[in-house]
C-alpha cells in the first residue's frame, strides 16, 4: 500500500505495526499532536521541494516565510497540547477511538503521520502520482549524492595507497616501516576512502532502486492499472 501524502510504500508487516500503534494511541494526544505535527512539516518540506523545482529564485524567500508560518502553527499546536484539547486533534487527524486492527481501511503513515487509505479517490491518486515524482527526485538525489562520495572515496584510497607506497623507507632498507607518519596517513585515508565508497555503493542502490519503483508505479497511475 502506498500513503498517498509521501508515496511512502508500506509492506503488511508495517501496516500491521501503524495499526498497532495507531489504536494503541487514539486517545494519547502526545502521539497525535505529534502527528500533527509531521503532517505539517512534511507539507512544508514538499512544497519547498517543488519551488525548488519549478520556482529556484524565490526560494530562499518562500523557504523562510513557510518556516515561519510553520513555527507558528506548531506553537498552536503546542498550546493545544498543553491545553489537553483532545478534540481538536481528533477531528484535525479525524481519528475514531472504534477502530481495530481489522480495519485495514486507513491508518496513520509511519513516515508522513497523515491517513492511509485503501479507497483513492481521484485527488488522492493525483497526490500520490505527485509524491511519487518527490521519490524519483529523492532516488536520484541519493544516486548523485553517492556518485560523489565514491568519487571522493576512491580518490582518497588512491592517495592512501601513495603514501603506502611511501613507507617503503630507503633507510629502513626498503622494508615497510609500519611505524613512520605516512602509514598511519595511509591506514587514515583507506579507512575515510573505504567508508565513503560503502557508503556510496548503498546510496546508489537505495536511489535506483526507488526511482526503479517509482517509476513503475507511475506508470502504472497513467495506465489506470494502479489500485491500492
Ligand atoms: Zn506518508
């Protein structure tokens, strides 16, 4: 099931777990003021990542006036929580105390806070086709972002492997000197390079991997082949 908020894609065993959580919490209004809240920061940081793409120069602009307008609507938030307004959150989340774990209908998103449900709507799906365009930019962020870091991690290893080569000392009579400064140099920049280039190679896999699904689901959408 996708959440048609963050186009997060929820296998049964985290559904399970949100339901769990989810009727566990519906009337603990420290979990639903905290809800609240990540729907509105996700809100904020979606429509920062669309300005950025459509709009690049008011965005620094747009980023501080919608920080603004966030910051105040989580003191609200916070007021209501200290006020022990039970009501407002649940009729902001629209949450039902009645609910099981049999119904599968709508629960909240382990990642976003907002409803999942089963049943999209037209609205809902065009959200989630716009959601899902988010996770391609992501998946494609992760890609460049690991991209670099392998660059910059084989460049390290190779300089490490330079200054290997330089504790080979003609005065130790050619044998490695394992306690001169370019070994530890060496031991340093192997360990950065091959850090980085780990940590590349699961980025990449983590971005084509996501844009890969993405795609197909995307595809599926303008096919009219997608249902939840
Ligand atoms: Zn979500």
């Amino acid at each position: 099931m996708y959440c048609s908020n963050c186009g997060l894609n929820i296998n049964q065993e985290k559904i399970q777990k949100a339901l769990k959580n989810d009727s566990k919490n519906a009337s603990n209004i420290k979990y639903l003021a905290k809800s609240l809240i990540s729907i509105k920061k996700f809100a904020v940081n979606e429509k920062l990542i669309e300005i950025k793409v459509t709009n690049k120069d008011a965005y620094k602009e747009e980023k501080v006036k919608l920080n603004a307008s966030l910051k105040e609507e989580i003191s609200l938030i916070k007021e209501k929580l200290n006020a022990n307004d039970l009501e407002y959150f649940k009729k902001e989340l629209s949450v039902k105390e009645s609910r099981t774990l049999n119904t599968q209908d709508y629960f909240v998103c382990p990642r976003c806070g907002k409803l999942v449900r089963t049943n999209l709507d037209e609205n809902d799906i065009k959200s989630l086709a716009r959601a899902g365009h988010s996770e391609i930019h992501r998946g494609r962020n992760n890609i460049s972002t690991g991209m670099c870091a392998l660059m910059i991690g084989i460049i390290l290893a190779v300089i490490g492997f330079m200054f290997f080569a330089l504790s080979f000392k003609a005065t130790n009579g050619g044998v490695l000197d394992t306690t001169c400064v370019e070994f530890y140099v060496f031991i340093c920049l192997l360990v950065i390079g091959i850090a980085l280039i780990v940590y590349a190679i699961i980025n990449i896999i983590y971005g084509k991997n996501k844009t890969r699904s993405y795609e197909l689901l995307l595809r599926n959408i303008n096919n009219g082949a997608f249902h939840q």
